[in-house]
C-alpha cells in the first residue's frame, strides 16, 4: 500500500476520526485508524464500537491496500509537520509504516486491518430532514442537560419525537430537563428515538447551517452523511422518562429578569459557594431577586442583588449554581421568565420573547437547603 496525500487534508481526517478513540479500551485495536487506499480516494475510519467516523480525502495511490495505523501517534507526527508540501506514506507487507516528507522520513508499526471492526450498514428504513441551523439549535438547547451516568442509558441521549412537520426533542440528567418544541419545513414520517448525547458532541462543529441535512435511521443504527464525513452511532433502545407529567402545566408565580445580568451574578456568587454542594440561595422579592451564598468550611460568602419583575409573596430557592447557570445560558434569550410553586418543588424557566417555530421549556429541580 502507498498513497500521496497533503499534510493539511490528512490533519483534518485524523483530527475528525480521532474524535471517538477511546482513551481506556481493553481492545487495543480502537486506539487505530483504519486507512484504506483506493483509486484516487483515501478512507480513514475509527470507532469506539458505539460512534464510528468514516472521513474521506482525495490521494494519489500508487498501491491500493489497507492498514490499521495507531491514531494518536499518526496524528502527532503530521500535526508536527509543516503545512506546505506533500506526504507520502508506504506501508510493507510487515505492517511497518514509512512516512515521508520534505522534511525526514518516519517510521511506526501498524497492526493487520482485518481485525478492525466492521463498519456498521445503515439500511436507511426512515429519514429525518432537517436544515443543518434547526438541528444545531436543537444540540445547543439539549446537550447540556444530557446524563453522564452509563446506569441510566436513556438519559445518555436526546429523545426524538417526529411528527410530521414538527420535532420534539428533550434531555435530562433528573435535576433538569429540557424541551426544545420546533416546526420544520420538511415533512417527516413520525416515530420517536433516542439518540446518544455523545453523536452530537462529535457532529455538532462540522454541521452546516444553510444545508439540509438527512439522518438515516435502520433498526439499530443512525448516520449522517455528507461529502467528506460520514458519522454513524448505535441507538440507545430503552424507554425514555414520561416527560410530560413532571413538567407542570400551570405555576402562580412568576419572575422575569435579565438573563445576562443573572448569569454574571450567579457566576460571581458561586465563587464563594460550597465545591461540593456548589449551593446558591436565590431570593425573589418585589422586583428584586437577590442571590447569595456562604461556605461555613471556609467562612466565606457572597451576596448580590440585581432588578426584576415580581409580584407577591417572598420565595426563597436554592440551586446547584452550575445547574442554573446552565440553564440560563441556554434559554437563547436576553430575559428570561421563571415559573415557581413552592421553595420544593421544580421551577419553569422559558424565553420571555420565543424564536417563531420554536418552544423552549426547562425545568430545574432546587436543593434542600443546606443549613
């Protein structure tokens, strides 16, 4: 196998694939790209056997061939190389691979290509259009809130929820849950799935906004296809929370603010909050929202107060301040409105102005307070 390829195309490729090499694997063979040469075209593809990426670039093949090459090595050695001129790579029939440029010539050992796994088939059963900017805002809006915990596989991952012309899509980690409510342009056939947070971490820099995007969906397997990238991921088959029962329908109080103004303030306050509780206490009282926090381990505190509209009997919250700020920096808007119950119980937060086509609703759980 030998292929001419430019440093800079081939940068990008290993940058994109290596997006999904595991750090920790007891397959060594994952911690590889898989490098095929053929025709005028090189395909470059990794996997964590959950999210594969398959990149393509144009070369020059000499010999057509395969070979898994470790990932982290390759893309050290050609991120170090300069940006002008080309590289030409030779792999014997030993596995050994000879990197050559303007600069030197560099050897590593690569491993036998037919171990590498098998890159999933999406038999395309149902399509999803979408304009890449609808699904961008959808990632933005959910991402954030999705679950860590592998316990919980659902939580994992964004739910879908097609109906023809209109996509609801909801995360939650059980302190918040977002629902981001949005009519498209496209009509699609209906049906609902869960697809892993991570797929959209990796997706989420290369999409293109004035494009329309389509995600095939097989039984067990989703991809989105462009020129240069194709990204697929297993689905997440398992039964996502009933959402809409905790979501409350009607709350008699309620706070609108400045959004950016908040933000700033929680930041600030937080400083001085527990590390491990990271406990804020937000007081609402007529048009004044106070925000305040004290560390009895390290006799600190903090207490601010910014402006807002609110009527009624005194609340008293408290919040993870990481989980609020959060929440606040993804209502995508300058103020926000809050909804609110009891000191308890979960608290609404929605833009005070909606992006037409779109409805966003948040809910975030307080903290009992820590005295």
């Amino acid at each position: 196998m030998n292929f001419i390829t430019s440093k800079e195309k081939l940068f990008l490729a290993l940058n994109e694939t290596n997006k999904v090499i595991p750090i920790r694997t007891t397959l060594p063979i994952l911690g590889c790209v898989l490098i095929k040469a053929e025709q005028e075209k090189l395909t470059l593809t990794s996997t964590d056997l959950e999210q594969t990426i398959v990149a393509r670039l144009e070369s020059k093949n000499i010999k057509t061939g395969e070979v898994a090459v470790p990932c982290g090595k390759l893309l050290e050695i050609v991120s170090a190389l300069p940006n002008t001129g080309e590289i030409n790579v030779l792999v014997k029939e030993d596995f050994e691979i000879e990197i050559n440029s303007s600069k030197g010539i560099y050897k590593i050992i690569g491993k036998d290509p037919s171990e590498y796994p098998e890159t999933p088939k999406v038999n395309k059963q149902q399509q999803i259009s979408l304009q890449g900017q609808e699904l961008l805002d959808i990632i933005n809006s959910t991402l954030y809130a999705v679950s860590k915990d592998d316990l919980k596989p659902a939580l994992c991952g964004i739910y879908f929820n097609i109906k023809e012309k209109t996509i609801t899509a909801v995360s939650t980690d059980g302190h918040r849950l977002v629902k981001i409510e949005k009519e498209t342009n496209q009509t699609n056939e209906e049906g609902s799935i869960i697809i892993p947070g991570k797929f959209f971490s990796v997706l989420k820099n290369n999409i293109k906004v004035n494009k329309e995007l389509e995600i095939n969906l097989s039984e067990n397997h989703i991809s989105i296809e462009d020129e240069q990238q194709t990204t697929i991921t297993r689905i997440i088959k398992e039964s996502f929370p009933d959402f809409n029962s905790v979501i409350p329908e009607t709350l008699e109080k309620k706070a609108t603010t400045n959004t950016e103004e908040f933000v700033a303030a929680i930041k600030r306050v937080s400083i001085f909050s527990n590390k491990t509780t990271k406990q804020i206490i937000v007081n609402f009282t007529t048009n004044e929202i106070t925000i305040s926090t004290e560390d009895k381990e390290t006799r600190s505190s903090a207490k601010e107060h910014i402006p807002c509209e609110y009527e009624g009997e005194g609340l008293t919250v408290a919040y993870n301040s990481q989980y609020i700020k959060e929440v606040l920096q993804n209502i995508n808007n300058s103020k926000v409105d809050m909804f609110f119950s009891g000191p308890l119980t979960a608290a609404v937060f929605k833009p005070h102005t909606e992006k037409e086509g779109t409805k966003n609703t948040s809910l975030l759980m307080p903290l009992r307070t820590q005295q």
